[in-house]
C-alpha cells in the first residue's frame, strides 16, 4: 500500500530512520548503560527492537507499560519511574514474572509498595521540578523502605528542565547541578543504580550510570534544534485536505490527532496557522485542492502515539507493517 491510501489521520514512521536512530544509540549507549523509556513509543514491537539491540532493561511511566512488556516476555528488568499508590496495580505488577522496581518519594510510596509485595525500589529525588524527595531526606527514606522489606537499588533524578534546552553549555551546566545532588544523595542511600537522563542529555550526563532516553527512536520537534543531536525525525502524520479558502486550506489532522504541549505541528510546504480539534488550518506555498495529502510533523511524540491505536510503518512510501500502540492508558 502507498502511504496516501492511508486513511486519515494515520501516524507513521519512516523505518529508515527508525533503523538508523536505534543503531545510533546502540553505539553511543550499548548494552545497559540505556534504560530506554518506553512511555515515549508505548509499542511493544518497538520495544523489542531495543532489547534485541542489547538494551533489556526498560523505564516505565505507567503499570500498563510495566505489565505490557512483562507480558510479552520482555520484563528483565522494569523501572516505573513514576510514584503510585494504587494497590491494585502496584498488586499486579508484584505479582508479574518480570523484575519490577518502583520509584519512592514519601513514606506513603514506600508502604504502598511493600503492602502491594514490590521487592525493590529506587529512592527519587527532586533535582528539578518534577516529582522526588529532598537531598536531606533521601538517606531516611531509604532506611524506611529497607525496615518495609524493600531492596533499594540506588537513586533516581530526572533533570527534565534542562532537556529541550538548546544552547549546549546552558544545558550541561543545568545537568551538571541537577546531578551533583543526585550524587549527594547516593552517598546517603546506597545501592548500585544512579539513574536519570534523557534524549537530550543523553551524551552529556556522565554522572548516572544508565541513562533514561526514549525520544530518540522518533524524536520531538524541540530536539532536532539541538546541534549535538545525532538522531532525525521519524515520526509523521498523514492527513487530507477536506476544505479549501482563498487564503488557508484545513487538512483533517487536529487536536484528537497530535499532542500539542509542545506547541503546534510542523510542515515543510507551508505556515501551520492553528489547529482546533478535527482540523489543522494550513498556508500553503503552492495551492491545495481538496483530497490532496500533507504530511505532519508531531512536535511530541509521546502524547501523540497515546492517541493512535496504531503505527503505520513506512519504506520508501510504501507501508510494509504496522504496529498495535498496545502499551497505551493506564
């Protein structure tokens, strides 16, 4: 099938880039000094391109993600690098067959977990703007979840503010901050895993020891205006022109299609205007006609596959696979 016989909107990825951004990072990042964040792609398929590349252990955003993989015979070594109470999943995943460690901040983290049967857990900690505990309490926080039963394999610290940040000396002295008091902590807590990082910060945090990155499979708008970043763009979004004016052509790829915390798409052949919830009103350089196709760049990735429920997989035009995106929700 041509990729404009899709019907639309339809998510794809070019497999050429695809292939190329995993063997990339494969080199830069081998074996397990990557933990690739699966929340970035939610695909199982792709997942296991990862592994298969040497990559076998995982970050997890949800307990849908964690319990995903360890269904699919890819539950190694999972990290849900994010908080949760809920008994119930926390249950689940406990009693999957894969290695689960769950992310601690509180006393109330660690007893949910060690209620629910988790075995281990990293102690998170605040070293910008997201969720973690302070420096000075990651120390008691990690005796606590010892005295619950918990083994406590390290640290966790995700210098997300510095990410998107495109100046490179900027962005690595940010890192450098963040991860001194990631290191502070670890002298506190213990443990093998110091753990943190993503696509951008990728090659500059030598501090942890594995590194968080998932973006890079496919890669947000925001990083191809990084000049250290080795990845390209492979993640588009076909959609059809429905309506034509003298000025503006709407092409049926809106809000429900692309997550757009990042701002609007990008197109190679026009001005985007704005997007409502159907649509994405257009200024092309050359005139549209109705059922003509134009092809979207997603700025985020992450929150646009979680709107697909599949990813159409693309070489030289041509769809030759798709992808179930079956690790999405909760």
């Amino acid at each position: 099938m041509h990729i404009d016989e899709l019907p639309t909107p339809a998510l794809w990825a070019d497999l050429h880039v695809l292939e190329s951004n995993l063997a990339t990072m494969a080199k830069l990042l081998p074996g397990n000094r990557l933990r690739p964040h699966v929340k970035a792609h939610k695909t199982t398929a792709l997942a296991r391109l990862q592994y298969e590349a040497g990559h076998t252990g995982f970050t997890c955003a949800t307990a849908r993600e964690v319990l995903g993989l360890a269904n699919a015979g890819l539950g190694d070594d999972l990290l849900l690098a994010n908080e949760t109470v809920d008994a119930d999943r926390l249950t689940a995943m406990a009693k999957s067959e894969a290695r689960v460690t769950v992310a601690v901040d509180s006393e109330a983290t660690v007893d949910a977990a060690a209620a629910a049967g988790i075995a281990e857990c990293v102690v998170d900690v605040r070293v910008g703007f997201r969720c973690g505990c302070e420096v000075s309490e990651a120390g008691y926080l990690a005796d606590h979840a010892r005295r619950a039963g918990l083994e406590v394999r390290g640290v966790m610290g995700y210098e997300g503010h510095a990410m998107g940040v495109v100046d490179v000396d900027r962005r690595r002295e940010l890192v450098r901050a963040a991860m001194e008091r990631l290191l502070q902590a670890h002298e506190f807590v213990g443990g093998d895993l110091v753990t943190g990082g993503g696509t951008g910060t990728h090659a500059m945090n030598t501090w942890v020891n594995e590194i968080q990155a998932g973006s890079y499979v496919l890669m947000d708008t925001a990083y191809t205006e990084q000049v250290d970043q080795p990845f390209k763009q492979g993640l588009f979004l076909q959609s059809t022109v429905v309506s034509v004016a003298k000025k503006f052509a709407v092409c049926d790829a809106g809000l429900k299609a692309q997550g757009m915390d990042h701002g609007n798409p990008s197109w190679g052949e026009g001005e985007i205007l704005f997007c409502s919830d159907e649509h994405t009103n257009l200024v092309p350089q050359k005139s549209l006609s109705v059922g003509d196709r134009v092809c979207l760049v997603p700025a985020h990735i992450d929150p646009t596959m979680a709107k697909h429920p599949l990813l159409h997989l693309v070489r030289n035009e041509e769809v030759v696979d798709q992808w179930e995106i079956d690790l999405r929700h909760w």
